[in-house]
C-alpha cells in the first residue's frame, strides 16, 4: 500500500469528492492529483502529537550555528 504524505491526503480527498460529483452528474472527467511522500518519517510526530507527548523545541543560537557549520561552502 502507499502511505501519502499529509499534504497529499487532503488532495486524495478533493479528488474523492469531485469523482463523486461527476458520479452523480454522469459527467466523465480525467481528475489528476498529486501524491508525494510517504509520511513514513512523520509517524512518530504523528504520534506523539495526538498522545499529547509532543514538545515544542527551539534552538538555541548554539545549536544553529552547530548546524550551520555543516553545511558546505558555496561560493
């Protein structure tokens, strides 16, 4: 099966309602819809936000310059 992203259930969704719609109408329509990502990798923050465990973590000046330092020279 595929697991879509969170952004691209909301266009699942959109395109489950309009080929609905052309049900009911009897109208005939190509419905093109985007699907990225698995949302593999955000399953655990799925998690925990819905058991209330989720914190909310800001980085200090430290950590980004950290982060910052890592990233290769682009001149």
């Amino acid at each position: 099966g595929i697991l879509p992203a969170p952004e691209s259930s909301h266009a699942i969704k959109a395109a489950i309602d309009e080929a609905i719609k052309c049900k009911k109408a009897g109208e005939k329509k190509t419905i093109i819809f985007g699907l990225s990502g698995t949302g593999y990798f955000d399953l655990t923050a799925y998690m925990s936000y819905n058991n209330g465990t989720m914190t909310d973590y800001i980085p200090s000046d430290e950590d980004l310059e950290k982060g910052f330092s890592s990233l290769p020279k682009v001149e």
